[in-house]
C-alpha cells in the first residue's frame, strides 16, 4: 500500500468514480438524460449540421480502414448492413423505453 492510501488520500480517477455514483444515487436516469439532451443542444446550435457531417465521414473512413478499404471499396451492402444494425438497436431501446413508460 503506498504512502498515500494509507493517509486516506485517494486517486483523482477514484474520486471521479466514486463522486458519479453518488450523482447517480441521487439524482437518476432523469438527470443524465437532461444534462445529455442539454448538451447535445449546445453542440447542435454551436456548431451546426457541418459538424455532424464531418463527423460521420470521419466515422465512415475509420470504418473502411477497418475494412482494408474506401467507403466505396466497401460497396454499399456492407454499409448498409451497418445502417440495418444500427436501426435495430434503436427500434430495441424505443420499444424497451416505451415497456418501461407503461410499468
């Protein structure tokens, strides 16, 4: 045990986990999802569509390197099948906040 924990001190990284499980215990999901929709906002009204459009070819071009390949190396089928992965995952959180809305 080194010299500091035996004096109570604790890492900066403990500090930050332990200090968002408290944020966690008392303020909720509610919380998070306000704090993350303000947030998206602000970026939204900051930095507009282009933002958003850079990114996702960003996104895309870190995928073709994946993939030993350009975008349009990959052909469109695989592309895709990503954006069909994608869309599924998200009908599945809908309809699993939409169950949970009804309990």
């Amino acid at each position: 045990m080194t010299e500091e924990k035996k004096k109570g001190k604790m890492t900066v990284a403990e500090a930050g986990r332990r200090g968002g499980e408290k944020t966690a215990q008392t303020h909720g999901r509610e919380f998070y999802e306000e704090i993350g929709r303000k947030g998206g906002e602000k970026v939204s009204r900051e930095r507009g569509p282009e933002f958003y459009s850079e990114i996702g070819s960003k996104g895309g071009s870190e995928r073709a390197k994946q993939h030993e390949g350009t975008p349009e190396a990959m052909g469109k089928t695989s592309l895709e099948e990503a954006g069909q992965r994608g869309g599924q995952r998200v009908r599945r959180l809908i309809q699993a906040g939409k169950e949970h809305e009804e309990e």
